[in-house]
C-alpha cells in the first residue's frame, strides 16, 4: 500500500493521493496492538545521556518493561558502573511533553537526580 501525505495534505486525489492515504490509515487501524509487559519491573534499554544544566542528567531509550514515574527509586547498571548506582527518578517525557508515566513500548527521556 502506498500513499503521500504531501498529495493528501495538497488534497489531491492522484493515483497516491488523499484516498491512498486514507486506506493506509485504515489499516494501521486494524492492526494489533503489540504485546506490553507491564508486570515486570521497570528495564530502560538506554540509547542516549544528557547533562542539562540546572536540572540534571537524562538518558533516553525505549522502555523494555515495566513502568517508571517521578519519585520511583531505579538502579543504573552497566557501562562503567562495577555496582549499581541507586537514583531517583524526576522526570519522565517523550518528545518535550511531561508524562505522569511511561510504559513499555514508550520512548522517553528519564531525569535523574544526582547522577553525572
């Protein structure tokens, strides 16, 4: 199935045009939702690291299980750490919107307190 959202958005109804990308719509609408594991504790496959000054350190990824919120206790594993460093979470986003949580299957950015 292809469409342009560039045609649909000109509302022109070309051969890839506004009813292409309605039936691609569509489409998505039926598919499944993927499974979540929402019942394991919280994992964060980390893909990134931030220090923005005056507020502290982010890291970002895709959330593997779990959930995580503002004042969840987390340990930070792997890399260069021998032991895992316990912090507390202070933040949560996704794309500069404030989340009173994330889940699996979310992309986020996670503030931590103290960490460097």
């Amino acid at each position: 199935m292809k469409g342009s959202a560039l045609l649909a958005l000109e509302g022109k109804e070309e051969e890839f045009g506004v009813s292409s990308v309605k039936q691609l719509l569509e489409a998505m609408c039926k598919m499944p939702k993927p499974d979540r594991d929402l019942e394991n504790p919280f994992l964060l496959s980390v893909d990134g690291c931030y220090n923005i000054a005056g507020r502290g350190t982010v890291v970002t990824g895709t959330i593997d299980q779990g959930r995580v919120k503002p004042g969840d206790n987390v340990e930070l594993m792997g890399g260069k750490l021998s032991v895992p460093l316990q912090t507390t979470v202070t933040g949560v986003e996704t794309f500069q919107k404030s989340l009173e949580r994330g889940e699996a299957g979310d992309n986020v950015g996670v503030l931590l307190r103290g960490v460097k």
